[in-house]
C-alpha cells in the first residue's frame, strides 16, 4: 500500500513538474491569427445579441457554442458551419433557454457546457441588491427544466446569510459569477483540488463589495463553497484586513487619498475615506474629496487624470492547458481619460469632456474647467497569470490577491473589422475560451460584427517557434479554423 502511495504521489509530481516547465504566454508575438466567427443578432423576447457578455464555451470534442445571449437574459447554443471559408462566417443558432427567472435581479452571464444538454449557469449582480444562495443553475437545453445550486451556504451568521448587500455571500457571487474556464484535471489534481474542475472566472468592478479585479475559483458541482484561487477585495473581505486591487495597466499608477498635506498609509479604523490614503474605490465620487487637481484619482497612460478606478474583466478565462505553454488568460478593457461617476458608462469614463463638462444643468457638479480634457479612450490588454503561483494560493503559501500577471496589448489591425472605442459601447474583450481540441486561445470581442453592433469569436494559435519579442517577425494570416 505505502508502495502505491508513494508510486502515485510520484507520478502526480513528475506531471505538475512537466507543466511547470512550458512556457509562460508572454508576447502578443506568441500568437497567431486564425480566423473566426461572427455572432449573429438572433432577435430573441424583442432583444438581440448586441449585450451579450461574452461568456462563451466549447463544448469539448464538438463544433458546439453555448453562450449568454444578452438581454433577453437567456443563453443560446451556437452551430459552427460545417464549411468555415475565409470570410469570418456567422454561427448557426441553436437551442435557448432563461435561466434564473425565479431569482430576482440574476441571470446566466456565465455559462458552461455539462453535456450534450446540461449547461452550468451563473451570475452575479449589477446593483447593490441583497446576495443570493441561487447564483449558481444547471439548465437542461431539450427539457427547459433548470435545477438551482445552493453556493455560498456555509453558515447562518450575519457574513453568510442571504438576503443581506455587502457580506461574505454577496462577494463571493460578486467575484465568482458570471463566467467560467476549464481547469486542467492535472493541475487540480496536483495541487489539492482533484474534482475541482470547474473554475469559476470573473470578477472585476459590478457593484460595491465587488472585487477590484479578475477572480478565480476552483469548484465542483455540489461544493458549499468554490475554492479562491484569485480575489482582490475590500478590507472586510481579506483575511488582513487591508484593501486589495489588481494593477488595470502597466502604465497606470495608484491615486491616494489626501488629507490635507498629509498623506497617512492606511486607512484609520472607523474613519472616512477622505481621511485616508488608500487606491480609491469606485466610489469615491463626493465633491467632498477635491477638484481633479488638487486630487487626482488616476493617472493614464497619457498622463490623463480622472476620479477613480474602474476597467471591465472578461466574463470568463483562457486556462492554456498545451505542450509547449501555460497561462490563465482574461481580457482587460481599460479606460483612459476623465472617469465620473455621473458618467454611468461602463467603466464611468467621460467620452465626450466638451459635452459632459458643459456647465449645464443636466450634468451635476461638472465644472467646465474640464472641457477641454481629452477625448476618453480605451486600452484592451490580456492578463496572464502564471498557474504556478495559482498553486501557491491552493497550497496556502501566498494570499490569492498576490499572484501578479504579466500583461499584453493585442494587436486586432489584422481583423476584418476596426474595434471601437464608442463612449457607452467601446468594443471590449468580454470572454477567453482555450480550445484544447484545436490549440486555439478564443477572444470574444463585442460590439464587432454587423457595423460594430454584435460579438465576433476571434481564434489564435500559439507558436511552435515563438520569437520573444521580435518585432520584425511576419505573422501569416491563415483564416482557416480547423475543424479535427
């Protein structure tokens, strides 16, 4: 028996050892155009697919989609047509249903295939509404029968019951819901998490108490509670204490709060924020903390300013399960320029300062000082992040908001289509799908196809003969998806 034991525990080290020695993605050179497909509007319940989240998943070994529809709140089920030629062609659609009409204020922007019929549901709130046990829905495609799950029930105290905004329960929906990856068996399996396959991949800024970039976590249906893999929360959620926030761009410094000349380097318990100094929250908007330039909230890239922080997380990630690589992929899209809460955009960015700041009425507290600031923007970068330093989360070694990702700025000129930067419907990456049938990375990019209205599914392959960073590499452009 100790002989089976040890003969096992070796196999699976020599398997995690294997994993960690491919190579980190870390060059938009690693990949290579492949083509793709066109989202088509599907006009379901009088809405089409124009909001869609940008969940997608494959089911594995078949030419099948499931996807969040938009908002119709339904998920559909996509067709890939049986001769792809070279033009981006557009996806069959399929069965639909509506999960969660039972449960107020949810629906299914994550989703992830079972079966042939079966697909795993969740979501997560965009208002301050109580949290929920019911985030969490298998959804049978031919009975439209749905069974909810019951996640996050792990006691009846106060930081654990329903019902309530802003506790333990209503985080963990907040960070976790709302789209998936797929963890490799032998990851999991290696690092204490065998069963755990399915990862929970969201995050990013919906409502207060959410976590202030991507989150992970590692889950079995049935579980009372996913496993953090990766969190970044508020001090009443981390086991310090303290606030946690993911870097949105490598370019972007951390604004603090100023009290007076003095600047103090945490928070004074019982204190209000503007007495602090501290990354300021999404929503410190109060007059109370300033003009822009006695107290900037974020410096850009350019060197623009605004209020506060703020950025979109893809709904969903890219775990590379290949030979020769590794990374947890999600999409980032990134705002540059003025951000104002009264904006109420996606990320609160002022696209239009001459007109937002026009002193009017309409736009409470807006001094035309700021007229003449830069037109608002959009940066969209992929985080990876290294699944060995996952592994040090799983094994307790390390917080899971202390994994760092290295960060990487696509190139889309090479598309059929120009993405936007529009004001309230930027083109952002909203899903990452790894294709382990294919060796294929999937971006979902909104607001795309059909004149910058629908979603477009984009395929790269890695390289076998990557060149790092090699600026003068010509990458060939092969339109072809592969259908082995």
């Amino acid at each position: 028996m100790r002989l089976t034991i040890l003969l096992v525990t070796a196999l699976i080290s020599l398997s995690y050892t294997s994993a960690t020695a491919k190579t980190l993605v870390s060059s938009w050179f690693d990949f290579t155009l492949v083509g793709g497909f066109k989202v088509p509007a599907t006009l379901i319940d009088g809405y089409n697919t124009r909001y869609a989240s940008g969940s997608f998943d494959k089911r594995p070994g078949t030419n099948k989609w499931i996807a969040h529809h938009g908002v119709s709140g339904r998920i559909i089920e996509y067709i890939e047509p049986s001769d792809p030629d070279m033009t981006f062609p557009t996806l069959i659609a399929g069965r639909n249903g509506r999960p969660f009409t039972t449960v107020e204020y949810m629906e299914a922007q994550g989703v992830q295939w079972i079966d042939a019929n079966q697909v795993l549901c969740s979501g997560r709130l965009t208002y301050s509404h109580p949290g929920t046990y019911n985030w969490v829905s298998i959804w049978n495609l031919n009975t439209g029968v749905e069974t909810l799950q019951s996640v996050g029930r792990v006691d009846d105290t106060a930081d654990w019951i329903d019902g309530i905004n802003y506790n333990k329960l209503f985080h963990l929906h907040q960070a976790l819901g709302g789209g998936f990856t797929r963890i490799p068996s032998d990851w999991a399996a290696a690092n204490g998490l065998a069963g755990k396959n399915i990862g929970m991949a969201a995050g990013g800024y919906d409502a207060l108490n959410s976590p202030m970039g991507p989150a992970l976590g590692a889950f079995a249906i049935g579980d009372t509670v996913p496993t953090y893999l990766m969190d970044y929360p508020t001090s009443n959620f981390a086991s310090d204490g303290q606030n946690h926030y993911e870097i949105r761009d490598k370019n972007y410094a951390f604004p603090t709060y100023i009290n007076g000349n003095t600047q103090s380097s945490s928070c004074p318990s019982g204190s209000d924020y503007s007495a602090c100094n501290n990354p300021i929250p999404i929503f410190a908007s109060q007059p109370d903390f300033g003009t822009i330039q006695e107290n900037p909230r974020l410096s850009g890239p350019t060197g623009d300013i605004g209020y506060f922080l703020a950025d979109s997380v893809s709904n969903g990630a890219g775990w590379i399960d290949d030979s020769n690589y590794k990374g947890v992929v999600y999409g980032i899209t990134s705002p540059n320029g003025y951000l104002d809460y009264d904006a109420q955009t996606s990320t609160f960015l002022v696209y239009n300062p001459s007109d937002f700041y026009d002193g009017s009425t309409a736009h409470y507290l807006h001094p035309t000082d700021y007229a003449d600031g830069p037109t608002g923007s959009f940066t969209k970068n992929l985080y990876v992040y290294n699944p060995d330093c996952l592994a040090q989360v799983a094994s307790g070694d390390i917080n899971e908001w202390e994994c760092t990702p290295t960060i990487i700025t696509p190139d889309f000129s090479e598309l059929p289509v120009t993405p936007v930067d529009r004001n309230k419907l930027p083109t952002r990456i909203g899903g990452v799908y790894w294709d382990n049938d294919r060796g294929y990375l999937w971006l979902v990019l909104t607001q795309m196809s059909g004149g910058n209205l629908y979603p477009m599914l984009v395929a790269y392959e890695l390289k076998a003969d990557r060149v790092a960073d090699d600026l003068e590499t010509v990458r060939p452009t092969i339109l072809k998806i592969n259908l082995k």
